[in-house]
C-alpha cells in the first residue's frame, strides 16, 4: 500500500487515497470517555465528500460515558486530515478519525473528549496568550508473552509471562533455554541477545511512519519483562493526541501479529519500574517559543507561570492525566517516582523537568512527568493546558526549583513539598474541589466533570475497594 499522507487536508484529498490505494472498507473511530477507541465501518462507495459535512449515523446508548438509551442517535463526522491506511487489516481500509456530532442540533456532543481538544486549542487562541501548544508524549509500554488473569466470587489472580523476565526459566518448548533475561531496573539499554525486541520495535516504527508518525528513536526502557519506549515527534496539542491514540493501536496490533501482546497499563509488574507517559509541553506564537527566555533553566517568566499553574493544579490534574487505581501504584513517594510537586533542571523525582540538552530557544519546553499512558490523551492534554493557561493568567509563582538529590532531602525540607494524591479516589476528590480552570472557555462542562468522577467512582473505585487483594491472603489469613 501506498504510504498515507501526514496531513490530508480536503475531503478530494482522501477520496484520491481511497482510489490510489484501492481502499475498499473505510473504518470510522472514535473516543469513548475512558479512552479506548470504538469504530464501525462502511464500504468504500459509502465515504463522499458531503460525508466529511452529513456524517454516518450510529447509536451512542452503550458506548462508555455517552448518551441515555432515549437519546442514543448520534452522527460521527470524519476529520479529513485524521486518514490513515491501516496496515493490519486483511482487505485494504482506510481508517478515518471522527467527531461525535449531535443529530439533531449538528453541534459538538459535548462529550466527545476529541471535541474538547478542540476547545482547549480554541480558548487558547481566544486568550491570545499563544497561537499554539505542542505536546510531545512519551509513552512506554510491556510486551508480554503470555497473560491471564481473572476475578470470581472465590478467587482471584494474574499471570504474566515474558521471554526476557528474570522469572522467565524459558518459554514453554523453548530449547535450548539461552538464559539471556533482563536484570530487576538494568534494562536501560543492553544490546540484543538482552534485548529481545529490536526487531518488533523496528516493525512498529515503520508502521507507525506508513501510518503519517515522525518518530525519532526507539529503546527498551528500565523494567525487565519487555518494557519499550517509541518517541514520536511533537506535534500541536489535537494532533498529538490524534498520534499517541493511532500509536497505541499500531504498537498493539504490531505485537499480536507476532503471537505477542502489548499493555498500557502503569504498573503491571511487582519490583520493577510501571510506565509513564512523560508530556513535553510548549507555548508557541507567531513561530516563536515563549517558554525560551532568561530565567531559570532558560525558561521566560511565561513559562515558569506556566510551570506554576501545572503544579498548583497537579492534584486535581491526577484524576485526568493518572486515571486508573493501577496508576497510584506506580506513583508512589520514595520510589523514583514523580510524585514531588516541583520543578528542576535535572531532578527526575521532581513532577517537572526542565530539560537541558539544547540550548536552542526552539528547544525549550518542559516534561511534566506524572501523567501515564492509560490516560485518555484528548481529556489529559487539554487539561494540563488549561492548568498552565490559568498559571499564565493569574501569574502563579512555581516557588523555588528543587535541585536537591530529593532522597538527601531531611524529614524537615521533604515536608516542604507538596505531592500528588496517593490514589485515585483522593485525585476525584481533588477534582471535585478544584475544576474552575477546566470550565474557563466551556472546554470541559461540569457535566464532564461530574461524569468523569461519577464513571471512575463506581466502576473503578468502589470495585477495587469491595475485592479482597491476593497479598492479603499471604499477610492474614493466618490471622
């Protein structure tokens, strides 16, 4: 198949592709509000130009956090620079990335999390303050051999194998048994025969940039047990979170055309390191960075207000940008985590890292680094914009860097500094207390708000809380 055009910018523009790739199947996606992607698809003859304008009709009742039962129809209206052929499918498809339109009004469902994307980029041009937010997210994920879990009423448990594990003794009708297995926190980077992906990494690259990605490097990452990292270039704040969501389907699928699969999910495995999704953010206006400037790190007093309001706000941030109870696992104090609400140069305990690897003023940006890739990246991104928009607005002091080995840092000064809530229940209720940034410009409405924590409470929460964990049973049955 021909390679899909980065940027398809008219609706004749994707119906050339169609005919050029001799498309037969157009699959049109959209977001759900947790953040997995749904889809349906229509024959090719279906996909015209006024489709890009009427739209395909669907029923929204049993998608998660969309409408009630008596209000279900709903339209998804392609977006024509969102096309990409996709590599996976037996009969040539071109995949369409959609809005959720209401039918009746021919308005934005206000529950469309791509929607709000587009809002939080509108509010930012009406401000003024920038034309532009770049985001650049680095998300990791494990590649797994073999997993099973389940829960019932008497029972529960998980499993999960991988080639390179430390408790790997060698996949089943392995022989010989090589032996080569990644240590506990040392796989950053050994070569292959470590590292047992380059291959599958490489193949994910290259679909990825048939797929319209610029990526710039690829590795294995800390954890043993087939933890990786793919960069993608940045991009504007939608179009990132367009790529991160096309990334996470072609990692995925990638992977389980080899017999393997592939998770997102933060911290899957006991005693090594979960995945975060590290966020390289910056303010651009006129083509020019206003985060470059004189101050610390080479940072302009927009930025460190910038800075500012994604601290101030990180709390209630963590209930948009650490959305699962696994993600709490993962950000715990005094595990290397970034759960310290601070900002350094250097200092990778600290929520925000100023990078220091270019001196160029094109190059500085921050790294906020609590958010993980289980996150639904429309919701996250234009959160942490609308956070650091506020920190601009209201010119909120980020405080002094913390430039210190944090793990140095005595009980008295460690007090000091504010972290991040240690589950997510604690984040809803940070939420629930601190939300007026995230209304500004009707980005997100309180019903989002009050559907996302109301969504997390009862089908995540409370059902974690009503479960007996499989540790307890090694601390107290004996009791």
């Amino acid at each position: 198949m021909k390679e899909t055009s980065k940027h398809m910018r008219k609706p004749a523009d994707v119906l050339k592709l169609v005919k050029d790739n001799d498309i037969k199947i157009v699959d049109l996606r959209f977001m759900d509000m947790p953040g997995l992607w749904q889809h349906f698809s229509v024959p090719a003859h279906e996909l015209t130009e006024s489709s890009f304008e009427e739209g395909f009709g669907f029923d929204g009742s049993s998608i998660r956090g969309f409408q009630a039962i008596h209000e279900s129809d709903m339209l998804v209206v392609p977006d024509p620079e969102a096309a990409f052929v996709d590599s996976f499918t037996d009969v040539p498809t071109l995949n369409l990335i959609c809005n959720v339109v209401d039918p009746v009004t021919k308005e934005r469902y206000g529950r469309d999390p791509r929607g709000i994307a587009q809002r939080a980029e509108n509010y930012l041009q009406y401000t003024k303050i920038a034309d532009t937010a770049f985001f650049g997210p680095e998300a990791e994920f494990f590649i797994f051999d073999d997993v099973r879990f389940d829960q019932q009423a008497n029972c529960g448990y998980y499993y999960l194998d991988s080639v390179e594990g430390q408790w790997n003794s060698g996949k089943e009708g392995e022989k010989p048994n090589l032996g080569y297995r990644m240590r506990h926190k040392e796989g950053y980077f050994p070569v292959p025969p470590h590292d047992h992906f380059q291959d599958l990494r490489t193949e994910m690259v290259l679909n990825l940039e048939r797929a319209g990605i610029t990526v710039e490097a690829h590795h294995h990452e800390v954890a043993s047990g087939g933890q990786m990292e793919i960069d993608m270039r940045f991009d504007s704040l939608m179009r990132a979170a367009d790529h991160l969501v096309m990334y996470k389907y072609i990692v995925k699928n990638t992977a389980t055309r080899r017999g393997r699969t592939v998770t997102f999910m933060p911290k899957p495995l006991f005693g090594d390191n979960g995945s975060g999704m590290h966020c390289h953010q910056s303010l651009w206006k006129a083509g020019k960075n206003l985060f470059a400037g004189e101050g610390y790190g080479g940072f302009s007093q927009v930025g460190l207000w910038y800075i500012g309001g994604l601290l101030k706000h990180s709390p209630a941030l963590a209930a948009i940008i650490a959305p699962t109870t696994n993600s709490y696992k993962r950000l715990t104090p005094g595990f290397e985590a970034p759960v310290n609400l601070a900002y350094s140069r250097r200092n990778r305990s600290a929520a925000i890292r100023i990078p220091m690897i270019s001196s160029s003023p094109a190059a500085k940006r921050l790294e906020y680094r609590p958010p993980d890739p289980s996150c639904n990246p429309y919701l996250a991104f234009a959160a942490m914009l609308m956070a650091g928009l506020d920190g601009i607005e209201n010119k909120i002091d980020p405080g002094k860097p913390l430039d210190k080995d944090i793990y140095g840092l005595g009980p008295k000064e460690l007090k000091e500094i504010p972290s991040l809530p240690g589950s997510l229940d604690a984040a809803l209720t940070h939420l629930e207390r601190d939300n007026d940034f995230l209304l500004k410009g009707d980005v997100f409405t309180e019903d989002n708000i009050r559907m996302w924590i109301d969504y997390k409470r009862e089908r995540e929460v409370n059902p974690m809380r009503l479960r007996p964990h499989p540790y307890e049973f090694a601390l107290y049955f004996d009791i």
